[in-house]
C-alpha cells in the first residue's frame, strides 16, 4: 500500500517563497527612499462628499427645527414664498430671523460617493461585459462561417480573422475612434466597445473552429442518419461537445478582455488604468495606487477563473 507523501513542506516553501518576493519589493523601494502612504487610499474608493445647501431668493429664516443631527431651515421672502432646506446640524451657518442673500450657502448636506477608482472600476465592468458578449456571438458566428461549404463566407471570415489577428487592438481602437468614428459621427464608448468587441470576435472564432473541428466525423454523420438536418446537428450535438472543449480558451480570452480594456484609455475613456492615472497626479503615491489597481483587475479576473474551472469540472461529470 502506497503512502501518499506529506504535502505541507512544500506549502510552507511556497510562502517562504512569497515572503521573500514581499522582502525583495520593500528592500528595492527603501532603496529609493519611498515613503508608503496607504492612509491615503480610501478616499479614492469612498469618500464622504458636500454638498452644498444655498438660498435661491433674498429671503428671511423663519423657522429653524433641529432634528437629531439634520436641521430642517424655512426660509421666506418678501412675496411670501417659502423654501425649505435640510442640511448637517454641525454644518449651519444661519439663525433664525437672520437675512440672506440669492445664493448664500445655509449649510451643507453629506452623502458617501463613490471615488475615482471605483468609478473606474464600474466603467471596466460594464466594457468587459458588452464587449464581451458581442465578441462570443461574433466569434460564434465567424467561427460557423470558416467552415462552411461556402466559399465567400468562408474567405470573408478568414480575411476578417486574419485581419483582426494580425494588427495590434490599439491601432484599432485609433482606426475605430479616430476614422470610423469621424466619419460616422460615433461616441469614444461606441468607438471602444467595436473594437474590443471585434477583436475579440477574431480570437473567439479560432477558439470555436478549433473545437467544432476536435469533434470526430462520425458524430455529426451519426446526428445526420437520424433525420437531424445540418443546422439541428450542428446546434444540438456538435456544438455542446465543442463547448466543453473549448470552455478553457474561452475563459481565457475573456480574462484578456478584462485587461486589454485598458487600452480605451487612449480615446479618453476613463477607465480602471485611467483613474488610477489620475489620481497618481493628486496623491503622489504611485506605487500604492497602481498595486490598487492591480488588486482590482485581480478581484474581476480571479472569480472568472473559478467560474470557469468549476463549469468545466461539471461539465467533465456529465460526460
């Protein structure tokens, strides 16, 4: 009987390994005399917001009822109108019976709102998604037409592949943007989504022809004899096959998505690298804002990931 060798010194190895990363990168920034400055990073993700309560006529205060930390201030002018403001109790400027002039501020009212970063974080997000559900059904339907019997759909989807294969996504996102874009009159986020979503339609149909060509012959000859036709052969026996061949690459290309949309940024679309940009302009903490951003496009592509491998173990249990 075989006894299953111990496993916990090579995880023990394994941190000793990261603790010595984690050393190495806090020796290389003492070397240049880096000062860290993590107390300044909430703020870029949350950060309680003002906003400003002011009176929209010359008027009077007259009432003023204080309700637990709001203060509600009716202010009346000399038409007899009323207007009525709640504000921060420890934010009051005005009295009762005081006079106040158009515009002046009576007190402010804060909210939590959300910073740069997870602005930036959202834009990625709703990028990635679109981009990526355009670019699966554009894959899948190139990737159908490079095997078909017919010649020009077949020659078209092979140049357009090629094509899209062959150049760099940032020149095409300049083409789209700079080009297409002028001429048809299209927004920078329609402009970025074509290309991503293109882009990625040239990989997603390689990943697809790929898989449906792995699937031996006799399948669909034998999907064939039973009366299917070439569509509902293709629909519900090759295609299901293929899928689990091709979940991996696929999961692949849509994490690369994720991080290839970073590169919109050149059209002005300020996304997760853009507003990590910008506010390494206001809070001079370079390193702790791009590590930030970095933990983010971990935080999107590591559940993708999980999603993925555990579709493909279920998918392995039903064959």
């Amino acid at each position: 009987m075989k006894h299953k060798k111990a496993q916990w010194p090579w995880h023990v190895l394994t941190v000793l390994v990261l603790i010595g990363l984690a050393g190495a990168l806090y020796y290389a920034t003492s070397l240049m005399s880096y000062e860290w400055r993590w107390n300044r990073i909430p703020q870029y993700f949350a950060y309680h917001a003002e906003e400003s309560q002011r009176a929209a006529d010359i008027s009077t205060v007259s009432e003023l009822v204080r309700k637990g930390d709001k203060a509600e201030v009716t202010l009346r002018n000399d038409a007899g109108d009323e207007q009525r403001l709640i504000v921060d109790d420890n934010s009051l400027q005005v009295a009762r019976g005081d006079d106040v002039a158009e515009g002046d501020v009576i007190g402010v009212t804060r909210h939590w709102a959300a910073g740069p970063l997870m602005w930036g974080l959202w834009t990625t997000l709703w990028l990635s998604v679109v981009s990526g559900v355009l670019g699966l059904l554009i894959g899948l339907a190139t990737g159908l037409c490079r095997l078909s019997n017919n010649p020009t759909l077949r020659d078209l989807s092979t140049i357009y592949v090629e094509l899209v294969r062959g150049t760099p996504l940032l020149v095409q996102i300049f083409i789209f943007y700079f080009f297409i874009g002028t001429v048809m009159n299209l927004s920078r986020e329609f402009a970025g989504i074509a290309a991503l979503s293109l882009f990625t339609g040239a990989y997603v149909a390689e990943i697809i022809r790929s898989g449906v060509q792995s699937i031996a012959r006799g399948q669909n000859e034998a999907a064939r004899s039973l009366g299917l036709s070439a569509g509902q052969s293709m629909r519900h026996v090759v295609l299901p096959q293929a899928f689990k061949r091709v979940l991996p690459p696929l999961a692949g290309q849509f994490i690369s998505l994720v991080k290839d949309t970073s590169l919109v940024s050149v059209i002005a679309i300020t996304e997760l690298l853009k507003s990590g940009r910008e506010v390494i302009t206001t809070s001079f903490s370079p390193f702790e804002i791009l590590f930030c951003v970095a933990g983010l496009y971990l935080l999107i592509n590591l559940p993708l990931s999980k999603i993925a491998s555990r579709l493909e173990r279920r998918l392995a249990q039903s064959d």
